[in-house]
C-alpha cells in the first residue's frame, strides 16, 4: 500500500518569502500526484496534480511542484507568498492503474501560516 | 466547476443514536464518491468508495455495519453512522467523481460530529 509523509507539520513564513513544502511517498509503480489546500472553513480544493508528461507542475496562484521520481518527491513551492496563502496544504499520491483507479492516499498535511 | 455539498455542516447528537449525512453532488453526476474522516491534525482517511447503485467498498477496519453508506442516486450518497458512541466524533468528509479518466476528486465543505 502506499503512503504519504509531509515532512513539515507547520511552516511559518512573513510575506514575501519562497515556500518549500515537502512530499515524499512509498510505492514501486506508476502514481498520480496531487496537491491540495484548504482555506480556513472552507472545503479541499485542487491546487495542482500530475499524471505524465513534464515533472515540473504548474497549478493556481502561482504554486508549481516538481516531481522528482528518483526521490519519489513531489515538492510543492512557491517563489513568493501572500497573507493569503495561510492555509493547510495536504499532498496526495494514487496508484495509476488506466486511469480507473481514484482512490487517494493524503499526507498528514503542512499548516502554512504567512505573517503579513 | 464541479460543487459537492454536505448536510449538515455540524450535529451533536447523544451516544447511541444513529445520525445521517448526506453529501451531494450539485451541478455533474457522480458514478462514484467517497467518504473520509478527519480527526484533529491528522490526514484524511478513506473510509469506503462508493458506486451509484452498488455496494460500497469499506476500507481495512472499517465497520460496515457502524458506517452504513447508500448511493441511491447518481447526485446523492449518504452515510449514517449507527449507534454513535463519542470515539466517532470526527470530521467526516466526501468528495465525488464523475468518472472520466485521469479525474480528480472533487471535496465536499465536511460534517462535524459530536457524540455526547
């Protein structure tokens, strides 16, 4: 089965300055990663996901991941955030098998607190 | 996009009672959702997947019988929690998909429940 560590439980950053979150997960064949965040109070939404192509992923509001699969990591970054970002942004891996498979595994999630 | 509600938003309700929640899928058909608990600064855990029209699929110890799931329609799937006992307090989350391939799942707003 696979799994999903996010190595950093909360970040705290001012405005203005680059995020790295990290994403590491376990499994031997091919996944389907995603990002995710979720505002206070409000619902998980989409921020990014990869299925094949170029590793380096753009999604909304200026946040990109790159996956790397040699060190089966998808870090989410981004060059410079805002008061808005703060939010807990959760990482999300599941196996690729056609497309039919659309079960999700999540990380434990990184809170990201931005000080204006 | 494509919007999933949940009702209620919160329910407190006394330990033994069984409480229903309900998570629909507004404005796309859902061949399939998907129910989650949350508990405090935790991930999210895949409780069951469920089919328009079939049996649910619970995941590795979870209750079926304590979580009774049904997928009677193509827009609705609820999930009602049987003799509720306080360790089922949690955050209960769905999200559904319409099933096209390489989807992502779209999240529902959550439920909090309280046992007493």
């Amino acid at each position: 089965a696979q799994s999903v560590s996010q190595h950093n439980h909360h970040v705290i950053l001012s405005e203005a300055a680059s995020l790295e979150l990290g994403c590491n997960y376990s499994y031997g064949g091919t996944v389907n990663l995603f990002w995710y965040v979720q505002y206070p109070g409000q619902h998980l939404q989409l921020l990014l996901k990869y299925f094949s192509g170029d590793p380096l992923v753009k999604g909304i509001k200026g946040f990109e991941a790159e996956f790397i699969k040699s060190k089966f990591s998808f870090n989410l970054r981004k060059p410079s955030v805002q008061w808005s970002d703060t939010a807990e942004y959760f990482c999300a891996v599941n196996a690729d098998s056609g497309g039919s498979n659309y079960k999700l595994t999540f990380g434990k999630g990184t809170l990201l607190t931005v000080n204006p | 996009g494509a919007v999933v509600s949940q009702h209620p938003s919160r329910v407190i309700c006394k330990s033994g009672t069984s409480v229903k929640i309900e998570c629909r899928s507004l404005d796309f058909q859902a061949t399939t959702m998907f129910w989650y608990r949350q508990f405090p600064k935790q991930s999210l855990m895949l409780m069951a997947t469920s089919n328009e029209g079939s049996k649910a699929t619970y995941e590795q110890g979870v209750e079926k019988d304590k979580f009774l799931i049904n997928h009677a329609s193509l827009t609705l799937s609820t999930l009602t929690v049987t003799s509720a006992h306080p360790e089922d307090s949690s955050f209960y989350i769905c999200s559904a998909i319409r099933g096209l391939y390489q989807e992502t799942q779209y999240f529902g707003p959550g439920t909090r429940l309280l046992v007493l």
